[in-house]
C-alpha cells in the first residue's frame, strides 16, 4: 500500500501516524493555570531533544472542540510543566486523565493521585511516579494548518526513585515497568534484549502482540466510542 498524505484528511493522517510511530513515550504533563488549578494529561507526541542543557518536546493538538488544551494554554502562560513517567500501575489513571476534563476541574483530585511539590516550577509532581523531570518553557513552534503546537522545554530537574537510579545519570530501566502508547492502546515494556537474536527465538515470536486486558487479539478501541482524533477518551472511572 502506496498512501499519498495530501490525500488524507486530519482524522486519518493522525490515525496512520499514531499506528506507525510505536511505541511512543508518553510525557504525563502536569501544569498549573495561572490561577492556581492543576492539571494532568498524557502526551504520546513527546520525546527528548537535548543533551545540554537536556530538553525535551511536547506536541499538543486542540481539544476535539477546536479549544487549545489546558495543557498548552498553561505552558504557554506560565512556562513551566513537569513530565511525569508512566508506569503500569498507574496505567487507568493516566488513560483516565485523557478525558477533555473543564478547565476548572483539577485531574489529580478527580482520578485520585497524589501532589508532590516541585523544587523549581510551580506544578506539582505525581507523587505514584517512578520519574519526574521539571520543566521550563524554551520555545513554542506552531506546526501545521489545524493549531497543532510543539512546545520546547529545558529539564531543570530530574526526580527519579532512589532503587532505580544507577550513576552518572544511568537509570535501571529494566525495573520500570514503563508504558508506552501504540495507536489508540497501550503497551508494556517488558522485554529486553541485545540483537542479534536466535532464528528460532525469531520465528517463535512471530505473530500478533499477546494482549493483557481480555479483549480478542484482534479488537481496536478505534472506530469505537473509546477513541477521537483529538485523543480524548471518555470519563471512564
């Protein structure tokens, strides 16, 4: 299959990058308003830029009303956020916190997570995360034709669990447990590996994912109730 972009509405273009582009980090962005009210919300567009200073990006579409999200609006008001890391047990939370919550609504409190204050920015921190990087503004880049925005931010610090950090910055990856985000579902890295591989362990894992939840191995929240081009899901609780 040969696909031409400019052929594709926005709907199916972010469906054909969100599909192609696994797994993704997610960046679990906590922020204040300029009012004071926190919120959280997962970023799947997020990745590191940087080494010195060490920077990371974030791309943020509009809510599915055509509205900037809160998250953006604040970095953009205050230049600060914090990344949070998303680890398996608090997988239904972060999903939880994709839901287009009003503006006055703080998604710690609603999904149940606890603050944990920052040492240099005013967002809190979720206190259940493994890792937390404090973030301030560097840059923002308007992308595209539909308000997409990529937003720069310079890691001022970094917050990680006393039993994974190693030294000189090395972090004991294999004890996270992280979760990654496919197209409209999730993924745990539980693997790890140095190639090259066996032939017969490659043939062995050839096939579909093994699925955790007990959805059929050929079920896709996309097309249902549970997916929208803008990544907001419903208030599941």
């Amino acid at each position: 299959m040969i696909i031409d972009t400019s052929e594709l509405d926005a709907a199916a273009g972010y469906k054909l990058l969100i599909g192609s582009i696994v797994p993704r980090a997610i960046g679990w962005v906590s922020t204040l308003s300029p009012d004071g009210i926190a919120n959280l919300a997962p970023i799947s567009f997020f990745t590191a830029v940087g080494r010195k200073p060490p920077m990371v990006s974030l791309t943020m579409q509009p809510r599915s009303t055509g509205e900037l999200k809160d998250t953006f609006t604040n970095i953009r008001d205050t230049g600060e956020f914090v990344t949070n890391l998303v680890s398996l047990p608090h997988a239904h939370q972060m999903h939880r916190t994709a839901h287009e919550f009003p503006s006055e609504v703080d998604e710690f409190e609603a999904v149940g997570l606890t603050k944990a204050p920052s040492q240099l920015v005013a967002p809190p921190r979720v206190a259940e995360a493994p890792i937390h990087f404090e973030c301030r503004l560097e840059r923002i880049i308007p992308v595209g034709d539909l308000d997409d925005h990529v937003v720069w931010g310079v890691v001022e610090r970094v917050h990680v669990r006393d039993d994974l950090y190693l030294e000189r910055g090395r972090v004991d990856t294999a004890a996270l447990a992280p979760v990654g985000r496919l197209a409209a579902e999730y993924t745990l890295v539980e693997n790890v590996f140095t190639t090259p591989l066996d032939d017969g362990l490659l043939a062995a894992r050839g096939g579909r994912m093994r699925r955790l939840d007990e959805h059929d191995e050929t079920y896709s929240p996309i097309g249902t109730d549970a997916w929208s081009p803008s990544g907001s899901v419903p208030d599941a609780s």
